[in-house]
C-alpha cells in the first residue's frame, strides 16, 4: 500500500509527467488561456490515461514482452519492438470508442469533453505514460495508480497555470517578456515549485 501511495505522490508532483518530463507541452500551452477549456481537457486527459495506461499494460504482458506469449506455446517469441505501434493504436481505439460512447449515451458530457478527446489522441504524455510504465516494469496495480496520478499531475499543471494566466492579464509584464516567453518562465516556476515535493519521504 504504501509503495503504491508512492507512485501516486510521485506521478502527481516531482515526477509530474508535465513539468518533469515536458511531455504533452503543446496542449499545455495552447489550451491553458482558458480556465473552463484547461479544466474541461484536464478531466479528460485523467479519465483516458486511467482507461489506456492499464490497458497498455495487458496488451504488452500478454501479447508483446519477451516470454509473454508463452501461454500460446510460443515463448520463445518476442515482439516487444511493436509496443510503440500498438500503444499508439491503443490510444487511439480507446480514445475514439470513449468519444463514440459519449456522444450516444450523454450528449452533455459529449458537448464538455467531446472537443477535447481528438487533442488527446495526438498528446504525447499519454503515450509517455505507457512507455515509462513499461521501463519500470510496474504491476497491474501500481499501472493503474500510475495512469491515475499521471493524469491528475498533468491536470493539476494545466489548471495552475490557467489560474497563474488569468492574473497575468492584469500584471505589468516587460514588452519583451509578454505571451510566450512569459508562459514558459511560469511554466519553469510551477517545475520547480512541484519539484519541491521531491523532499517527502513515507
């Protein structure tokens, strides 16, 4: 329990799959003007990495890792160099089923979220997720804290610096610093405010 606890804490703050890694970063930036948007792909970024980091897993277990088709008399097969093809795959069944399911049984989270399900299809801390929890060689358990933590960090990332965005409409930012360069220093500041976090010990 307290292992998992761990991952939790570490995929939410200092191994925050944004601000440590800087994947996802184009989404990030484009969508953080707005808190509902930032708020609306947020939510959806967490639900679908809780959906396809698990279910990646399954899929590299059983059909890809070395030894894994040993239950089809084949262990000597190893197709682990498919996983990037069939995670991306992955994602992107998973992602267009959920948009499909959404728009049929619930027309109002369809018109919250459903714009924002295509970003996420093409955002690379999705398929970041599913590669690092292959590198780490995690459980199904600690995959879906994982995926779940990973998403709620991306999340919480996005939402701060809509929040940070909307006070700086109203700041004196110098000329040579406004829009971009001052989206990047803040984003810099929220890194290194979420690394701190790196001192907790459970």
């Amino acid at each position: 329990m307290e292992n998992l606890i761990g991952i939790a804490l570490n995929s939410v703050f200092v191994g925050n799959i944004l601000l440590a890694y800087f994947l996802g970063m184009c989404s990030f930036l484009a969508i953080s003007k707005n808190m509902q948007t930032a708020t609306g792909l947020g939510i959806a970024v967490v639900f679908v990495l809780t959906i396809t980091t698990p279910a990646n897993w399954l899929i590299y277990s059983f059909l890809l890792a070395p030894g894994a088709l040993a239950w089809a008399g084949l262990p000597a097969i190893n197709l682990s160099f498919l996983k990037l093809v069939l995670f991306i795959a992955t994602i992107a069944a998973i992602v267009q089923a959920l948009e499909m399911v959404i728009d049929r049984f619930s027309p109002g989270l369809y018109a919250a979220l459903g714009v924002f399900l295509p970003l996420i299809t093409v955002n690379c801390a999705i398929l970041g997720v599913s590669l690092f929890m292959v590198e780490r060689d995690y459980t199904f358990s600690e995959t879906v804290v994982y995926g779940m933590g990973s998403g709620a960090g991306w999340a919480l990332a996005i939402i701060s610096m809509a929040a940070i965005q909307r006070k700086l409409r109203y700041a004196d930012v110098p000329e040579g610093l406004q829009g971009f360069a001052i989206n990047m220093i803040t984003t810099g500041l929220i890194a290194i405010g979420f690394m701190l976090f790196a001192g907790i010990s459970l």
